[in-house]
C-alpha cells in the first residue's frame, strides 16, 4: 500500500474521532432551547397582589414560570408624595438556571442593590401623586450548561398599580397655602412596672427628706435661745432704762421698780439667792449667810434694796440726782460680782 493510500485511509477514522465533539454541542444546545421553549409554554402562574403583614408592612406579588418562582416586594404599600419606593425582586430556579437581573430600569433613584445572589432591590421616587404603574422588570433566564452565545429567554414581570398620595389635605388650595409645621413628636413610651418604682422610690425618698428637713426647722425654731450670763443680761438690762444715758425724770419711780427686779434676778442666776416670793428682809438674810462662801458685798445689796423699798412705799417723788447715783452703784455691784467666767460678756454687755 503506497504512502498516498494511507493518507486517504486515515483520513475518515480521524474524522470518526472528531465527530462526537460538534455532535455534543449542538445537543446541547437544542436541549437549552427546548428548555426555555419549555419554560415558557410550561405555564405561567400570577397571584394577585397581597398585602404581607410581617414585620413591615409591604405588598407581595408572586409569579410561577416553570420552575422559575418569582417574588417582587413592593414598600410601602401606600407611598406619600417624596417617599422611596423599594421594590426587591427575588428568583428561584429550581433546574440550576442561571438569572439575570436588569440593570438600567427607568425611573430609578438609585443603581440597584444587591442583596443576595438571587435578589436585588430596585427603588423609586413617588414624585407625583396619583396612580402610579411601576416599571416592568426584565429577566433574563440562561441554562446553566448552555453555549454563551446562545439567545437566553426574557420573562417580564409587572409591579402592582400605587396610589401615591398627596402631602395635601382635601381643605388645602393652591391659592391658600397653610402653614407647614413640623413633625409631631411620637407618642411617649409606657413605663414598664420596674421604671414606675424606681420613680416611687425616689418620690418616697424626697418626701421624707422635705418631712425631715421641715421637722429640723421647727425644732430649731422652738428651742430657746441660749440664755445670756447673770451679768451680761443685768447690765443691758439698766441699759435699757437709761436710754443716752439719762434717765427719765417721770419714770424714776417705775426705774426704781425695775432696780430691785434686776438685782433679786441677777443674785437669783448668779448665786442661786432668793426667789419670787421672798421678801426683803429673808433674802437679805439669805445673802449674809452666803457672803462669806461667795465674797457678796451685803451691805451694797441692803442699800439697793433699802432704797428701792423706800422710793416703792414713800408718797413723795424720787430725787433724780440720787437715782443716778443708785444706777451707778448698782451697775458697778453687777460688774463686780460677775465672776471670771462671764467677764468678757459682762463687757459686751455694758457696752450695748
């Protein structure tokens, strides 16, 4: 067998071992169309707008092409003029197909999102009140085994028909514009059971610091004030009747009155001596048995009182001259009988 012979013998095996190749391809790609013819004459199901009420509030329009299950979720149910409208489409292909999404859709406020690998979400702007239909959403269904270059099969899907409303009531005109006040506040949030005790504790808390506060004030106002020294209350009281320093010439007999009354109070505070009912010659004695023990000049004290008694039951009138001398006698017995311990206040005392 010549050389040429065998290049003509060979040449239809290489051809048999080349064939399978082009055979599978065109296979595959009638069966791709044959499943896309099918897709799309297997039936077509379309639910009515439902309106879903899960967590937020949205209308749900669900699709069955073949094995193909749509779903378009449309929020807000009820747009206002200015609101977005977010539309998310959802596929599922159950055969392993592979779904694509439109990109350029009219009217889009934004690119789309992508929010999983069968998903995106697509939203709007209601500019304009009224029925509004929403964009129809294209997608593009390719098998997934099928040449790159073979035509995929296009499903259209329509949104539900809106009904954007106006910001504007049925009272407003365009001629007789309100005024634009802002948002109202939210209606405040209930208080859990925990939050109103904490707010009764702490009421209960201030009450009883007010009742506490309140009950200081009054017992500090009804406590006495603390009393002055013997001699220190003695001498503004001689003070007090010599206003200047001059006396009253037609009050001598009542400024005598008030000598004896200062002298019995200053012996009673500062030596314990005397009391109310005493008369002058008991406290007298009572002064003599204690003078030794407390150094009482008696014989000052028997010419107060003496003089005082006489000027009380004497019909005649005071000598003006003598009283100053008695206030000066009396003033310097107080001074000097204050003791030590209220010498400082004696002072102050007299100076007042």
């Amino acid at each position: 067998m010549t050389p040429l012979r065998q290049r003509k013998c060979a040449a239809p095996g290489a051809m048999l071992r080349a064939a399978p190749v082009p055979i599978a391809r065109r296979v595959a790609g009638v069966s791709g169309r044959v499943l896309l013819i099918a897709l799309l004459f297997a039936g077509c199901a379309r639910e009515s707008a439902v309106r879903n009420s899960g967590e937020s509030d949205a209308l749900v329009v669900r699709q069955a092409v073949g094995e193909l299950a749509v779903e378009m979720r449309v929020q807000p149910p009820e747009p206002r003029v200015g609101d977005i409208i977010r539309v998310t489409l959802r596929a599922d292909a159950a055969s392993g197909a592979v779904v694509e999404f439109p990109d350029n859709v009219p009217g889009l406020a934004r690119p789309p999102i992508e929010t999983a690998p069968n998903a995106r979400v697509y939203e709007f702007s209601a500019i304009e009140s009224g029925d509004v239909m929403l964009p129809t959403l294209t997608l593009r269904v390719r098998p997934q085994f099928s040449e790159f270059n073979s035509p995929p099969a296009e499903l259209s899907f329509e949104g539900p028909r809106l009904r954007v409303r106006s910001m504007l009531s049925a009272s407003d005109t365009p001629d007789r514009p309100r005024d634009i006040i802002g948002a109202s506040a939210a209606p405040p949030r209930p208080l859990t059971v925990a939050e109103w005790s904490v707010i009764g504790g702490w009421g209960l808390v201030g009450v009883c610091g007010v009742w506490l506060v309140a009950a200081w004030v009054r017992r500090a106002r009804r406590r006495p004030p603390t009393p002055l020294p013997p001699d220190v209350a003695a001498l503004r009281a001689l003070a007090a009747l010599a206003p200047g320093g001059q006396l009253d010439q037609g009050r001598l007999r009542e400024v005598h009155e008030r000598f004896a009354e200062i002298l019995c109070e200053f012996l009673r505070r500062r030596f314990s001596i005397g009391a109310p009912d005493m008369t002058t010659d008991e406290l007298l004695q009572r002064a003599q048995s204690l003078s030794g023990e407390n150094g009482i000049d008696v014989g000052v004290v028997r010419l107060i009182l003496t003089a005082c008694d006489g000027v009380k039951y004497a019909a005649g009138a005071p000598d003006l001259r003598a009283t100053e001398q008695l206030l000066s006698v009396l003033r310097a017995f107080v001074a000097s009988a204050g003791g030590e311990a209220s010498s400082a206040g004696g002072s102050s005392g007299g100076a007042a």
